[in-house]
C-alpha cells in the first residue's frame, strides 16, 4: 500500500490534487520558495509537474510513473520535483503552458516542464509513457550535466518569449474606440463560420461547451434580428442538452465531448462550466421559453447543491471523470442492467435514451442521450406528454437510487473564488429569469458565503479549505466576483452588493492595472514575483479576466457616473477590437462588451414599495443592453438621486446615455420605451 510510504511534503497542502501525490515515492515539493532554493543550493535543474485532479491522464501518468519506485529514485537523484494544481496556481500554470508551446508543442496536461534553478524553463511536455518519461530524466540529466550553457541561453530565450505583451504578440496597437454596425456584422460573419450546422457547437471534435460564444450570439440576434445567430443557438443548446455531455438523470455537463455529436463526454463535470451553462440557458429561456432549457437549469443547479456545494454554501471544483479507476462507469448503464430494472417499460426507456444491447461506449455500456423533444417523441409514441413526464420522472429518479450504490467519482473539494463566483452569477440569472426562491437563497448563501471567508480586508484569496484561504486573489478572481456582485445588486437591489463590488474594483485598479498598456495585469503586484507577469486577453472555456474587467468598468461606470471607468473600458476595448472583429470566437466576451457600446445602454431606474415585483415582471423580457437599479425608498446611487415614486405610486425611469422617457408606472409602457427608444417622442433631461 502507498500509505504505507512515509509521505512527503504534499501531505501538508490542501489541494486533493497535491494530496493524491503525497505518498509517491517522488520528493514532492509544492511551489514555493523551498523548493526554488534547494535547486540553487544544490545545482540542481527542476521538474515542475503540473495537473488537476479530475485530469484522466494526469492520474495515468502517476499510476504508471510517479508511483514507479525506480523511476522516483531516477527523479530524485537528479531533479528538484515540484507538483502544481493549476487550478490552485492558474499564474504558474499559465507561464509554463505558454513556455511549452512556444516551444513548439500542443498544450495541455499533465505539463511537464524542465527548469533551471532560477525556475526559467528550457523543455517540456505532456504525458509521456515510463520508458519515454525514464529516457527523457536520464537525457536531460546528462545535457544539464555536459551543455549547461546550451540550456541556460535556451531558457533565456523563452523567457524573453514569456515577457512579451500579449498585446505584442497579437500584434495590437492603438486603434479607435468607435464601434459600427458594418464591423458588428462583420464579426458575426467570422465566426459562423466555424458553426457545425449539423450538430451545433463551433467546429469539429472535440467540442466544448464556450458560453460566451452563444451568450455573444443571443446578443447579436437580439440587436440585429438575425435568425442565424438564434437558430445556431438553439441547435447548439438543444444538442448539448440532448448529448451525453449533459447527465441526463442527474444533470450538469461534462468538460468537453470527444465527438462532434456531444454524445461522448471526458466525464469530470467542472464548477466553471456549469455555472456558466446556468446562465447561459437562463438567457436563452427568457428569448425562447423553451421548457427544455428551464429544464437545463433546474437539474444543473439541482446537481450543483446535491454534489459540490459544502455545508457553508461554497460550491467545490470538481467530479473526477473516473471511479473505480474506470471512466465515466458511474454514469453508464448496459442494456440488461436497464431490463432488470424497468421490466416492460424497459423498450420505452431505450427508445427514449437510445440505449442498445450493442452499447455506445465501452464494453456495451450505454451513455444516455436523447435526440427529440418529449412532445415530438409522445407523439411518436402515441403517449400523453403528461404521462410520458411523469415517466420520465421516475425513470431518472429509479437510475439516481442505482448511481447512489455505486462508487462515486472523486470530489475536488477546494473552493475557488473565481469558480463560484461563475456559479453565483448563474444563480442570479436564474433567480432573474425564472423567479425561484431557493434560487435567491442559494444566491445570497453563497454571495455571503464568498465575502465572509474569501475575503479579508480589501484582498481577496483564490482558494479556500477548512476554514483557510492560503494564495492571493488573481484578476479572475476580482473580475468575476465584482461581475456577480452587479448581478446580484440587480436582481435583489440590495446596495451592499454593488458598493462591494465597486471597492474591489478599485482594489485592481490600484494592484493589477497596466496604466502603460491600460490592461490588467493577472497577479496582484503584491504577490509572489514569478520569471514573468502575464495578462490574460484572450476568452477560452472562462472568459479573460481583461475582458471581464472591462465589461464591469462599462456597468460600474453608468452606476456610479464615473466617467473614468467608463473611459478605461472603452480603452481597453479599443487595444483589442481589431482582434475581437477578426477572432470573436477567441474573444466573444470582448464581442459581448462590443454589443453595449454600439447603442446607449438603457438605465431603468425603479421607484416605490412595488420595486421588487416591477423588476420581476420586466425580467419576462429579454433585455440584455439593460441596467438595473431600485429601491423602495430613497437612495444616494446617481441613476436614483432625486428620483421618487409620482404619486405614491411605484414609477419607472428609463434613461439613455442621461436623457430620460417621461416616467411611467406600468411595466408595459416601460417595455415600450426599451424596446423602441429612438420611436419614443417625449423626453426631458436627467435630474
């Protein structure tokens, strides 16, 4: 047994990841000071070994590598070993990711890189096989041995490549702040096409889920009345939400899928995502109302409080894609399985979620998925819708007792600021869109949650585990936070929220800002120093914190009138839109922010005991250029200074860039006035 092992220094940290790794026989050192020093102590080169814990090759490489006696000695004898959890250190992770493929490889993990003793990277790889990985130690070993000076002007090299701007790199200069209808065109042009019209989704496989891509293209279509940009959408949504990406019985979505179809996942299921999948199918709900993405959301956020929310209302990271060692078998069924479980219903429940003797996975196992609406299938069926839900009900229910025996993937149960705060801002969406007050409770749990624990003094922390945060706030973190903290001010009007997430803007204006370049920096400048300090611009599975940032200067500005916010979001905007209108597949958050500064934003103001109900009954529309703002009484905030309810009865101001509708006490005549500004006669000057 392993635990038979004396451990090693992980045993101390609070990362599963790291702890998974604490009784190899490998000299494990965390990132830190120790380790660097011991390298220059020793003349020693370092291996930095980087990974997550839901990462199935990361847990490969360690079965075969890491837990290998002789292959430990190899890598004792020659290296100063440090293992990473690149979801607890994204800056480590982001300067050797990026050294690797400058290198010339294809990114990803586990990431294995090769350092001097000043942590300045000279080669580097992925997974690598015993024999391949033991050949490689010995090589680098002797080269380090007889051409030192090689590797160190190599490394030199790399680290000139890694103190590069990003901004360089894409090759951005100034440009100007102006946005187009003709460019917000041209954009939609360039990224459809690279839509799948078959099976949704951008390109071939594999395929992740992006939610800015289509929280970008609702926007698009809501602008232009474009009916691609929705069609796409909803062929997107509905197949992810069909696929075997999405746990059909216990919801939420996996990473990625393997095929262009959606139907086979990589099984490890990732706060981020989903938190983002909330919202995303939230918005999409309020433009189509179709029960399926209702549906989506329920179960997703259902999944999320039964599987990663803790006892204090943070939500963990991650489920492993493995139990048992064996991917994805917690979640897949054979055929006789099912027989034995629903008898003569059995032929119905494997039309449905077409399972078959044959299977669709490995070794006959079937990944659920469906491929047609419950009505179009009762139809077909010659059911009831009725009776086919109830069916359906208590097929999943019947499948989630099944699940419930097995053995559970693993849970990666630190929580991560930035995560939940994607999660948050999910639940506010949803709150929003569909008026559920367990939502606002999760929400508010949550909210407060973060600011209690991840939260001290003006600084936020990354990470947080039984009772201890322990690695200083990146932008994401700040980014993200202050972008949930709007978006729970505007669906509760509670200030509280709006003045937190204004002081920490203030915070990465004061640490992590550029004023050279007018981007943010990724790490607080009162953190750690590493061989480099990077910015991150560019929208992947998250979106950039820079793009983030920008989109929250855009909000916090109109809010608090401050004209200095609302100058540096349209700079920032400006430095990339080049890029944006080329690439906004790579940067839809960045195309998202495009969108509200095409027209003026609409600032509804809303004014009386009815404030709560008014916002709700608003919230049936999709009004995605909107600020909200309210109070049932007074309050100092500049869009509700002045402002009071006209003869005791709740009022609406709708504002554009501060020049306001004739107030309005109805929903209705409100929605008229957004949905039509430029037709509305009658205004009179900002108070």
């Amino acid at each position: 047994m392993a635990e038979d092992r004396k451990p090693n220094r992980l045993i101390h940290e609070s990362s599963p990841y790291l702890l998974q790794h604490a009784y190899n026989p490998v000299d494990w050192f965390p990132w830190g000071e120790e380790a660097l020093q011991k390298a220059k102590q020793e003349d020693k080169p370092i291996l930095v070994s980087i990974g997550y814990a839901a990462c199935h090759w990361c847990h490969v490489m360690e079965h075969q590598s890491f837990e290998h006696e002789k292959i430990a000695a190899v890598m004792n004898e020659h290296f100063v070993c440090i293992k990473v959890d690149r979801e607890e250190r994204p800056d480590v992770d982001a300067i050797y990711m990026d050294a690797l493929q400058a290198m010339g490889q294809n990114g990803g993990w586990p990431l294995n890189v090769f350092l001097n003793p000043d942590a300045k990277p000279f080669f580097g790889g992925t997974y690598f096989t015993p024999q391949q990985w033991t050949s490689l130690l010995l090589n680098i070993s002797e080269a380090y041995a007889k051409n030192r000076q090689e590797l160190y002007d190599t490394a030199e090299q790399f680290v000139a490549h890694l103190n590069r701007s990003e901004l360089e790199k894409y090759g951005l200069r100034e440009s100007k702040a102006e946005t187009s209808e003709e460019d917000f065109k041209l954009m939609f042009e360039n990224i459809s096409k690279r839509f799948d019209k078959k099976n949704g989704g951008l390109g071939t496989a594999p395929k992740f889920p992006m939610p800015t891509n289509y929280l970008y293209l609702l926007r698009h279509h809501h602008h232009t009345g474009d009916e691609a940009a929705l069609k796409h959408v909803n062929l997107t949504l509905r197949e992810m939400a069909y696929g075997g990406i999405y746990d059909q019985i216990g919801g939420g979505f996996s990473r990625y899928s393997v095929d262009a179809e959606w139907l086979v996942p990589h099984f490890e299921k990732m706060l981020y995502d989903n938190g983002q999948l909330i919202s995303l199918y939230s918005e999409a709900y309020q433009v189509t109302r179709d029960p399926l993405y209702k549906d989506v959301v329920y179960e997703t956020i259902a999944f999320a409080e039964r599987e990663l929310m803790s006892p204090e209302g943070g939500f963990y990271s991650s489920l492993d894609a493995d139990s048992e060692g064996v991917e994805g078998k917690f979640y897949v069924f054979t055929k006789d399985e099912l027989h034995d479980l629903f008898e003569h219903e059995e032929p119905l429940f494997s039309k449905y979620y077409h399972a078959t003797a044959a299977g669709n996975f490995e070794h006959g196992q079937n990944i659920l998925h469906r491929r047609i609406s419950d009505e179009n299938f009762a139809k077909e069926n010659e059911l009831e819708l009725e009776v086919l839900e109830e069916m359906v009900k208590t097929w999943k229910e019947k499948l989630m007792e099944v699940r419930a025996n097995r053995v559970r993937p693993g849970l990666d149960d630190k929580i991560l600021c930035s995560w939940n705060a994607l999660m948050l801002k999910g639940l506010a969406d949803a709150y929003y869109t569909f008026g559920n007050k367990h939502f606002l409770h999760l929400m508010l749990q949550n909210a407060n949650f973060l600011l209690q624990r991840l939260k001290q003094g003006d600084k936020l922390y990354h990470n947080y585990k039984k009772g201890t945060a322990t690695i200083d706030g990146f932008l994401e973190d700040y980014a993200l936070l202050i972008r949930a903290l709007i978006r729970v001010y505007e669906v509760t009007f509670d200030e509280k929220w709006l003045q937190e997430a204004k002081q920490l803007t203030d915070y990465t204006l004061s640490h992590f800002f550029d004023g050279q370049e007018g981007m943010f920096f990724f790490t607080d400048e009162s953190s750690e120093k590493l061989i480099a300090r990077k910015k991150e611009i560019m929208d992947n599975v998250m979106p950039s914190s820079n793009s983030v940032m920008a989109i929250n200067l855009h909000l916090l500005g109109l809010y608090f009138d401050q004209e200095q916010y609302l100058q540096l979001s349209d700079d920032m905007l400006a430095r990339v839109k080049p890029l944006v209108i080329q690439e906004p597949s790579h940067l839809s958050n960045w195309a998202i922010l495009y969108y509200h500064k095409l027209r003026p934003m609409a600032e509804v103001a809303i004014v009386g005991n009815q404030a709560p109900e008014m916002r709700s009954e608003l919230s049936v529309f999709y009004l995605p250029n909107m600020l909200l703002t309210g109070t049932e009484q007074t309050s100092a905030l500049p869009l509700l200074h002045d402002r009071t309810a006209i003869g005791g009865k709740t009022t609406v101001y709708v504002c554009y860039n501060k020049t306001c509708q004739l107030p309005v006490h109805t929903a209705a005549e409100a929605l008229k006035q957004l949905q039509d500004p430029a037709k509305q006669e009658s205004k009179f000057p900002s108070l």
